[in-house]
C-alpha cells in the first residue's frame, strides 16, 4: 500500500499534466497548425513534415489523426493528402518521451509557478492558455518523480520482478503495449511510463522494445472510434493510421527478431549509455524508420483501404448538411472550420435564391418562384442546424482560443443568411402579388431596379469572399458598395413617388416597388455584416 498510493497519484498527475499541456497547445495554437495543415499538404513528403510538426506542437498522434478523419471526412482533404500528414503525426508523437528523457524533474517546481502565475493573474487569453501549457510541463514532471519514486523500491519485490520477467515473451510485450495505448488513448503516455520503469531497472531495453511496437497499434484506437460515425472515406482514412503502424510494427518486430543485440547496442551508443535516452530515441527511429520505408507506398496504402471499404456512400433523401451533422467526424481543431464551410455552403444557396426570385419577378416565371419558395426551406433547415451545432460546440473547453472567439460572430452571420434568403422569399411573394393583380411597373422602373439589385449582387459576393479568406482588404470595397445601395435606395423611392405622382405607376404597384427597393437595401445591409463578422472575432482585438 505505500508502494500503490504513491505510484497511483504520480501516474494519476502525469495524465492528468499531459492532457493539461496537449488542450493548452491546441487552444493556444491548434487554429494557425491547422490553417497550415490545410494548405501544405498537396505534396506527400511536405505533408509528412507539417504531420510531424503539428502533432510535436500540439502533443498528441490521437488528436492529429481524429482532426485529419474529419478533414477527410468533410471533404477538404483527400486520401492520397492524409496518407503523409498519418505518417508525419507518428514521428510527431515521439517529441514527449524526448521531453520525459531528459528528466527535468528538478526544475518542475518552477514551471509549476510560472504557470499558476500565468493561469490566475494573467487577463489575456492566449497567456492563460500558455500558462496551462507551462502548468501541465510542471504537473508532467511532478508525477513523474512521484512514480520514480513509487518505483525504486519495486525491483525489491521478487513477485513484481517474476510478473514483469514474464514479458520476455515478445507477442507479450507488444499485447501489453498495445493494450495500455488502447486504455489511454496516447502512445506518448505509455511510451513514458516504459521510459521511467526502465530508468528503474524494471524493464530490460528489448522489451521496451517491444512494447513501444505496441504502443504503435493502440495509438490507432482514437481515430478508429472517432471513424465509426463517418464517411466511408473517414473509416478510410483511420484504416490508413491503423494498416502503415500495423505493417511498421511487424516489420520492426521482424528487425528486431533477426537483429536485437545489434539494435541495442547501436541505440545503446547513440544514447550514451542512457537507459531512458535510449528507450526515446528507439521510439524516434522505430517512427523515422517506419516512414521511410513505407513512404513510397503511399498510394498502395490507399487502394489497400479501399479494398477494405469498398463502394461509396449512399445519397441521403431530403435536406442534409455537407461538412457537419450526424455523420460529421467531430474534433476540436477542425469543428469551427468545417462550420464555417456549411455556412458558405448556406450563404451561396441564399444569394442564388435571392437572384433566382429576382429572375422570376422578372420573367414573371412561376415555375421559379415555386424554386424559390422550395429552397427558402432548406435554408431555414440549414439556419437551425448550423445553429443547434454551434451552440453545441461552443459548450465544449478544448477548442482552440482563435476558434472560440469566432462562435459570436457564426452565430449573427447564420442569422444574416437566413434574413437574405426570407427576403428571396419575399420578392417570390410580390411576384405572385403582381401576377394575380395583374400589376405592372414601368420600364425606367425596371431599369433602375435592376441597376440596384447588380450593386447589392457585387456587395453579396464579396461579403461571402471575405468571409471566406478573412481577406480585409475589401473592407473598403464593401463600404463604398454599401454607400451606393443606400444612395439608390434613397434616389428611386423618389423617383418612383414622382412617377406615381404623374400617373405612370399605380399606388398598388408602387407600395409593392418601395418594398423591394427597401428589401434590396436590408439584403445589403446584411451582407455587410456577413463580411464584417470576421472583425468582430479577430483574436488580435480581443488583446
């Protein structure tokens, strides 16, 4: 019992520190990794190193993979792209039990102060999350001394030492590995655990070995289950993880079957003698070795998962969401981006919308307001979709501080789009008006209607543009855009009461003709705001 509390609380802090430290790097810097993820990852080998970056930034293999399942699962990466990214996030992973390695134990006091300091006194957001990055090294640390120090006294117990010799067996050694990874969900914690009993006399180096080997497979467990839900290129895209650590690992295992005195003590002499150097570094060349084998079979790696998946999937009947819903593959780092897609996805619906009821007002086409009136509803399911998901993401704590703050923002710009597609619904209303009335306005009208409606379809488009890339440089076009709608807005509802005033228009048809006019110039109003949302959540303000 003086041996298990000990070691319970230090394994208890040295989780708990590792996921402090990992949530801390993805809200502190997950959104910028991830907007150089997306962008960097059309050549294989430079997605291997943006892989292996992103994962030793953000210290986790399980979070890198879920996030790439959910890229492919949305569409906004293929196959072949998460192929070198799957790759690259093993190498990533190996960055902790380096840090472990070099045993900081001594100075973990002052990475605990420095981060309480950080966390309690700081206002700033992006200092608080630092503070939980430097908070986490020091509670890492700590547990890791309180499990040494559980430990020194375990290779005095002859049942310990009988339990442990048993993994001599190298099967063994990789089920062990293996299982505890599952358990855990990170290779990273149980690589380190290895690490510290090794450093204890516990483990010999060659079954370290082994269960690192392990570790590989259940690093895979995280993607797998987050797969379940998705696309068939999800379940994929997780396989691609599961297959190139499972054929690494049998052909390690062969290595190391063939070879093992030679691998140890080359490990051995590149480690200086270190028994835990050793352990961190085999996990590195296990991982670097790995890729550069299989590297030039990336694209057999993809048919493989083909075969294992085969066929496509299904086209649901009805409204349906494109990057997110029920068979969205969630992960913190992508759940905001793939909500600001739908809602692109939503806003090109509503200005196609707009247009197809201004095209039907007038041809005075009834088939297209019908169109119109039918796509309004999608759009009014999209709106409360988008919403309910946003609401629901934003309960969640492990979002990335730039994500976060742009929640506010989505939630006014789902609710612009949806206003923009009410008043496509309403020009579809005064067209059925006109035509049951049997209204008719004149051809000027006409003219200078149309003239409004091209400076509000400019202002639409881009207002979306902006929102898309977050490009503030047409901050100014929009503006002036803007000036010019409500200039003509001003200009026709006194031209059209001159025109009514010397009989050209009837009062019936000019009531209908002031509220669209007044309609084209809410729309604009709307896209304004769509385009200046991205202020509004643009981290830099917020300090």
């Amino acid at each position: 019992m003086n041996i298990v509390l000990p070691l319970l609380g230090g394994l208890g802090l040295f989780l708990f520190g590792m996921r402090l430290m990992s949530e801390g790097l993805e809200k502190a810097a997950g959104s910028k990794m991830r907007s150089i993820l997306e962008v960097m990852t059309k050549n294989r080998l430079i997605g291997v190193l943006v892989g292996a970056v992103f994962t030793a930034v953000i210290q986790s293999s399980s979070a890198a993979t879920v996030m790439v399942v959910s890229f492919v699962n949305a569409g906004l990466m293929t196959l072949a792209q998460s192929v070198g990214v799957i790759m690259g996030a093993n190498i990533g992973t190996t960055i902790t039990s380096q840090l472990v390695a070099f045993n900081l134990s001594e100075v973990a006091p002052v990475f605990l102060f420095i981060g309480v300091v950080m966390v309690m006194f700081s206002k700033k957001p992006l200092v608080k999350k630092i503070g939980e990055v430097v908070l986490g090294f020091g509670v890492l640390f700590m547990g890791l001394t309180m499990m040494k120090s559980a430990m020194g006294t375990l290779n005095e117990s002859p049942m310990i030492m009988g339990a442990l010799s048993s993994l001599k067996n190298p099967l063994l050694a990789i089920f062990v590995g293996f299982l505890i990874t599952a358990v855990v969900q990170s290779s990273s914690v149980t690589v380190s655990i290895v690490l510290v009993m090794a450093t204890q006399g516990l483990l010999t180096l060659p079954i370290c070995f082994y269960m690192i080997l392990g570790c590989n497979i259940g690093a895979c467990a995280s993607a797998l289950l987050a797969s379940l839900n998705g696309k068939k290129n999800a379940k994929r895209a997780a396989l691609i993880h599961f297959s190139f650590n499972v054929i690494g690992t049998i052909l390690m295992a062969l290595v190391l079957l063939a070879a093992m005195d030679y691998v140890e003590a080359g490990i051995s002499a590149l480690s200086g003698g270190s028994i835990g150097r050793s352990v961190a570094n085999a996990h590195t060349l296990f991982k670097v070795v790995q890729v550069i084998v299989l590297f030039p079979f990336g694209n057999v790696l993809v048919k493989l998962v083909s075969w294992m998946v085969p066929g496509e999937d299904k086209e649901a009947d009805g409204f349906q969401l494109k990057y997110i819903g029920k068979n969205a593959v969630y992960s913190s780092a992508t759940a905001v981006v793939e909500t600001m897609y739908e809602i692109q996805e939503m806003g090109n619906l509503a200005i196609q919308n707009l247009e197809d009821s201004i095209q039907g007002f007038f041809a005075h086409d009834m088939d297209t307001v019908q169109h119109v009136y039918e796509t309004e509803k999608y759009i009014d399911y999209l709106s409360k979709e988008i919403t309910d998901y946003l609401v629901k993401i934003n309960q969640k704590e492990q979002l990335p501080l730039a994500d976060s703050l742009k929640i506010g923002g989505l939630f006014h710009v789902v609710n612009d789009i949806e206003r923009i597609g009410d008043h496509a619904e309403n020009f579809a209303d005064f067209t059925v008006s006109f035509e049951e009335e049997g209204l008719a306005l004149s051809k000027k009208a006409f003219r200078e209607f149309s003239d409004m409606y091209e400076k509000v379809q400019q202002l639409l488009k881009l207002s979306l543009e902006m929102f898309r890339t977050g490009n503030k440089e047409y901050q100014k076009q929009i503006l002036a855009l803007e000036d010019e709608v409500d200039n003509m807005e001003r200009e026709l509802q006194k031209t059209h009461v001159r025109r009514m005033a010397k009989g050209k228009c009837t009062p019936q048809a000019g009531v209908i003709y002031t509220d669209m006019v007044t309609g084209l110039e809410r729309v604009a109003d709307h896209a304004t705001n769509i385009a200046f949302s991205i202020l509004d959540s643009d981290p830099a303000a917020e300090e």
